[in-house]
C-alpha cells in the first residue's frame, strides 16, 4: 500500500506535479498509486522528495500480528 495519492491531496499538489518534479512517465506514477507496478528504492525516493516527505511515509511497511514486517 503506498500514500502518494492521501500525501498529494493533503499538500494539495495535482499528480502532474509529481510527475514534472520526478520526470517520470504519467503513466508509470500512475501504474505505482493503483499498485500495478511497484518502484525500485531510488524510484520510490524521488517520488518521497517530489511529495516532501520521506520514503517510508509513501511506502509504510505493513505490520503483520507480533510485529514482523513485511515487504
């Protein structure tokens, strides 16, 4: 699960913003928000910056019952 879509709309910042700071392809930032694709560590970093937030407010990681985190 990731966070770009809720991070966006708090900061009030349209997702082509996020593709013009990140240079990446519209269609590819959106294939990550709806989960059919999902990005490398630096991917994933450009997009934390273009959004102002770190890595892991955009990609938490799941907590699974006894606290195992899972990828």
């Amino acid at each position: 699960m990731n966070k770009i879509r809720e991070i966006a709309d708090v900061k009030n910042m349209k997702i082509s913003e996020i593709v013009r700071k990140t240079k990446l392809s519209k269609s590819f930032v959106y294939e990550i928000i709806n989960e059919n694709s999902y990005p490398t560590i630096p991917t994933g970093q450009k997009i934390a910056r273009a959004l102002g937030v770190t890595l892991n407010d955009v990609f938490p990681a799941e907590r699974k019952v006894g606290g195992n985190t899972s990828a």
